[in-house]
C-alpha cells in the first residue's frame, strides 16, 4: 500500500465533525403549571409557543366581561420569521397592524409600559413538523401591516354563540385570536368546526370552545426577573406557585 492510500484511507474512516445545533437563548422566566412548580424556570421560546397578554384596563375588563369573556385581553403567537423566532400578532402594545417583532423587546414593552401588566406563555408541548413551520412561516409573512380590525367589529362578541364568517386568508382585518387561530388552521396544526373569529384569547387560554391541551401545555405566567409581581389585574388569571415550606413532608419510612 502506497503511503498516499494509507494517509487517504486514514482520513476516511476519521469521524465527521458536526457543527452542533444553535440553542436558543433563554427569555425571563416561566412560573406555575409545570411538572416542578418550586419556583420559575427560564423560557425557551418555541416555535408554535401561544402568548397571552392582560394590564389594568378597567373599561375595555369590563366589555370583555360583558361579552362572556374575560381575561386574557389579547393573544399572540411566536413563529420563526426571517431573522428567527418572533412574536406574530396584531394590535399589539400601540400598534394598529399586524406585526413580526422580537421576542425580548415585545415582552419587555409589555411588561414596562402597561399598567399592572401581566404576560402568559402556553409552550407548546409537540414541536411543529418541517410543514407546518413552513405553513405557519408563510401566512405570517403574508398577513404582515394588516390592519387591526376596528372597534364596532368587536360589539359581535356580545351574541350568543359569538356568530362569525370563516376567516379567509386574503381578508383585510383581523381580531387577535382570529389572527392567530387562522395560521394556526392554515397549517393544519389546530383543527376545529369553529371559525376562528369567533373565538376570542380566553377561549385559547381556558380551553373553553377549543381544547388545545393535546398540543399545548397549561399556561405559565412570564416575568422578566426571578420574582413574580407584587400587582396583578384585576380578575386576571393568577398561577398558584409551591414554595420549599410548603412541600408536603415526606411519609416515614
């Protein structure tokens, strides 16, 4: 054997070295509803992954109450948009448009600008196939500067039953929750009889017209620090978080 096919024979059989894939840096802190409820653990945004969102908003509380709904008062969704994971949604924070932003300054805005605010993750339990990534991808891309739908479009919700058109993808408005159900059925990732403009954020977050618990964890309250706050909405959702004392004693053995 000549020494060039030794040294050519030698390189082959060495193992390939991969470049391992990226992890995706952790964003603040998830509380509540998880299998170790003793105290927060950090947030790996996923694809798929729903956002709720509530702050103290007396008047527009009061016309969700009235319209059989309740917190949370808005919903979002994270998708993988072009420059990675972000939060697609629409009328979010000031804006009157559908959106793509990062995740670390949309919630921190949240957090830092409305009052008593409050933000929950429901992590989604199944990871998105290849498909309905790409599906998802394409609808938030499309449906980007759309407009919020306006005011009198949300006096349907005070109907029994919430009565909706089916939701079209060429359409020129969107509520929240109809935004997010819509990509959600276009990539074939929810199915239901429902249209989604009938559905509105407490329905995705309490799974009262929609069950999402075979795809989706229980929600988690966000926060940006290791310590949940001290205010909270009124009527809002509050997670209930075990401490080390309040651990049940271990039975003698």
């Amino acid at each position: 054997m000549t020494p060039l096919l030794a040294t050519l024979l030698w390189v082959a059989a060495q193992p390939v070295e991969t470049v391992p894939p990226a992890t995706p840096s952790a964003v603040g802190w998830l509380w509540g509803n998880q299998p170790a409820p003793l105290g927060p653990r950090p947030y790996f945004p996923c694809e798929g992954d729903l956002v709720f969102m509530s702050h103290s908003a007396p008047l527009r509380t009061a016309a969700y109450l009235a319209f059989r709904t309740g917190h949370p008062l808005h919903c979002a969704i994270i998708v993988r948009g072009p420059d990675g994971l972000a939060v697609f949604e629409t009328g979010g924070g000031d804006k009157k448009t559908t959106t793509l932003q990062p995740i670390n300054p949309r919630f921190f805005e949240h957090i830092n600008t409305e009052r008593s605010a409050v933000l929950w993750v429901r992590p989604i339990s199944h990871p998105l196939t290849t498909d309905e990534s790409n599906c998802l991808t394409e609808f938030a891309t499309a449906e980007l500067g759309k407009p919020l739908q306006p005011n009198y479009r949300f006096l349907r919700l005070a109907f029994p039953g919430r009565p909706a058109k089916s939701s079209r993808d060429d359409q020129h408005e969107w509520f929240c929750s109809e935004l997010v159900v819509q990509g959600l059925l276009d990539a074939g990732i929810l199915h239901t009889h429902l249209a989604a403009g009938s559905l509105v954020p407490a329905d995705l977050f309490h799974d009262r017209r929609v069950n999402l618990s075979d795809r989706w964890s229980r929600p988690c309250q966000w926060t940006s620090e290791h310590s949940l706050p001290a205010r909270h909405p009124w009527l809002a959702p509050s997670v209930v978080v075990e401490t080390q004392d309040e651990r049940p004693a271990a039975p003698p053995r």
